[in-house]
C-alpha cells in the first residue's frame, strides 16, 4: 500500500470529519456535527497530495460489493469528487474497494490499482 502511494505522490492524511467528504472537498470538515458514515465505510484511510499537502482521497474496503448507488449518492453534494469501484483492496479477506478522489488535487499517474 505505501508503494502505491509513493507512486502516486499519496501521504497519509487524517481528519476528524467522519466520512471524510468534507475534508476531501474543501479541506476541512466545513459541517459543524459530522457523525455520519455511509454503508461503504469500512477500513477507512485518507490521503493527501505528498507535495501539496491537499486532501486527495478517501479509500474504504467494504466486505463484498458496495451499492453503486449508496457510493454516488455519497458524493452527490460534493461536485469536486468522483468515485471509483474495484474488485481488490489491500485488506483482503473479501473485501472491494471503493476510492473517492478529489480530482482537482489528484495527480495525473494516481490509478486505482493497489
């Protein structure tokens, strides 16, 4: 995982914005009580551009497949983010992946695959 992200330009990142979202769209956690996680959430990291310092993704390994549409529901108030689905994940036992990017501070080479 940590060559991916070498690779990538991907430092780990951290936030106290449970999902996430508000984090990787504007930079902070803008919502005053954000407690909520949607179903997908599972084994959660989050990352930022390693020369930028941006938050550029939020990578969660759900057991099984997750619902196409829960993900893009997910992202739907957040135009600067995008989301991609994939069979592998780093964790294993099971699980996909589902990786949502903030394009705009995503690198060119950043791909999905683990």
């Amino acid at each position: 995982m940590l060559d991916w992200a070498d690779a990538h330009g991907l430092k780990s990142g951290s936030t106290r914005c449970s999902s996430g979202l508000h984090w990787l769209d504007k930079g902070r956690c803008a919502v005053g009580e954000c407690f909520d996680t949607p179903g997908f959430y599972d084994h959660t990291t989050t990352w930022r551009s390693r020369t930028t310092g941006r938050p550029v993704l939020v990578f969660n390994q759900p057991y099984g497949p997750p619902d196409v549409a829960e993900v893009r529901a997910a992202i739907s108030e957040h135009p600067s983010l995008s989301a991609e689905i994939g069979p592998e994940s780093w964790y294993g036992a099971g699980t996909a992946s589902v990786y949502i990017w903030n394009d705009g501070n995503r690198s060119k080479t950043a791909g999905i695959a683990p």
